[in-house]
C-alpha cells in the first residue's frame, strides 16, 4: 500500500506546515484521538470530532514536510489507520502508520 504524499507549501524559501486531515470511520467509536510523533504522543491533544455521517470522525493538524508516525486511540484502545502504511514502533512494541508529507 503505497504511502500518502501530502504536498507542502513554502514561503520565503523556508517550509510552512501542511493543514492534512486525518478521518476514520467506526460506528462503534464514542471517543477517538490522534496520537503520533507531532503531538508527543499525548492522547489528549488532539481529538477527533464526530462528522455528519454516523461513525466518521476527523481532524485538521498542521505538519511539515517529513516523515510522520501516528495512530488512533478509540474508546481508550490504541489502532493503526486502516487507511495507511503502517511501520513498526520499536518504543512501544506495536505497530503504527506513516504518512510522509512532501514538499513540492
């Protein structure tokens, strides 16, 4: 599965951070987070909120260009983005997803 490019934007020569969307669908979810290399991995930073369609969450998180590790907590239970690559964590001992946001 290839890995998601992500395009960022520059200005005055120097990389400015990327608004990307991060979504997940699951009708079972009643709280999700995002938890990756951008926030400290803190499962309070960054929450999804709940979409018009029952069981879609998402957020907008700025990132610069690189290589970014995240996954998903829903209901208390971490999970790898169905959407994505995924890399494993040699930290934690599970697996993780990547997503590489690229500058032009």
């Amino acid at each position: 599965q290839a890995i998601p490019l992500i395009p960022a934007s520059h200005v005055s020569g120097e990389a400015m951070p990327v608004p990307v969307q991060f979504t997940l669908r699951d009708v079972r979810a009643s709280q999700v987070s995002l938890v990756g290399d951008f926030n400290g991995w803190s499962q309070t930073a960054t929450s999804l909120e709940p979409g018009t369609e029952p069981g879609t969450w998402s957020v907008t998180v700025p990132l610069s260009a690189g290589r970014h590790v995240y996954a998903f907590v829903v209901n208390g239970k971490w999970m790898t983005d169905p959407r994505a690559q995924q890399a494993p964590d040699l930290d934690f001992g599970r697996a993780n997803s990547v997503l590489i946001v690229q500058a032009p």
